[in-house]
C-alpha cells in the first residue's frame, strides 16, 4: 500500500522505528485520549505485535509512520486496521504535538478511508475517540464518517474509557458522496 498526499506520505513501520513509536507513545500530550502513555516495554509490545505482525496477519491494513514529504520528518502515524477484540475496521491517527493544528490528521484520514472503501473493498469503516477529544470527532466527521452514538469496548485498550464516540460509515453510502476520486 502506498498512499501520499501534497504533503504527506505513508510507509511502513520497521523494527528500527522503537524509538520513534516510543517517543509518540511516552508523551502525555499524545496519549491523554488513548489510554495514557506506554512505558518502552509496551511500545516494543505494540511495534512487534499490534504493528510488524499485523502487516502480514492483515494485508492491506495496518499502522502506518506519517512523514512529510517536504522534510522527511515523522509527523506521527495513520491506521486503518481493527479495533482491537472486534472485528470493525477504523481508521485513526496520532501526531506529534508540534504538527497539530495543520490539517494533517484529516488529510491523510481522507485517502484512507477512500482506499479502505475502493482498493480493499471494505463494507465498513469505523471510528473511536474518547468523548471529551472533540478535534478527533472533527477528523472523523470530515474523513466522511458518521457520529452513531456511542459504545463502550471490553478490551483492555479501551475498556478504562468507558463509553467512546462512536463513528462509522458503509462503503456504499461513503461512496455516492464522496466517489473514489481524491476531494481537495
């Protein structure tokens, strides 16, 4: 899978990329709405398991490093894979404190959803967050998805949240508004 936009792209992650997913994991910033921080161990933890395996476990899907094509730096990451314990397939993200407030959440968010729905066929894609993280529900709503109320999750990873926002969307209805070509 490769997708890019004006100003991002997106590749795989690899082993060597520890460090880089245990910065964005440690810092308070970045995951006040997803559960808090992971210590180096839990980084390694997700990185092996919930990353590198899932690649081949999952093709088509998967957690994605978020780079800026001008600069080559890592922005963050972009996911379209499942919600873990359930079979829904989501499309999220995660960035660096200093690329907030650039548009880069929803402009990598949108083709996603877009190859989700047209090269990987899927019938539905869904979207969590954390009911306060209003900017995240923002995203979702202009990825094309729908607020559907909201859910609470028995995995571990999100069962602490309690009720989340809930946000999904059918490829045929995705589709016949916003088609399969890229919208500026």
């Amino acid at each position: 899978m490769h997708l890019q936009t004006d100003r991002l792209a997106l590749r795989r992650f690899t082993a060597d990329d520890l460090d880089l997913l245990d910065r964005l994991n440690s810092d308070p910033e970045v995951t006040r709405y997803m559960g808090g921080t992971k210590d180096r161990a839990g980084s390694k933890a997700m990185l092996e398991t919930r990353i590198l395996a899932y690649y081949g476990q999952h093709p088509g899907l998967g957690i994605w490093a978020t780079l800026e094509r001008s600069s080559g730096a890592c922005v963050g990451l972009h996911l379209l894979n499942h919600i873990q314990g359930e079979s829904f397939v989501q499309v999220g993200y995660q960035l660096f404190p200093e690329y907030w407030h650039r548009g880069y959440a929803t402009e990598m968010a949108i083709p996603l959803v877009r190859y989700g729905f047209v090269e990987l066929r899927l019938a539905r894609i869904a979207g969590i967050t954390t009911l306060p993280n209003l900017a995240s529900q923002r995203v979702l709503l202009k990825a094309g998805l729908e607020r559907n109320g909201e859910r609470a999750f028995a995995h571990a990873a999100y069962a602490k949240e309690g009720p989340m926002a809930w946000f999904e969307r059918d490829r045929e209805a995705w589709l016949a508004e916003f088609g399969a070509h890229p919208r500026k």
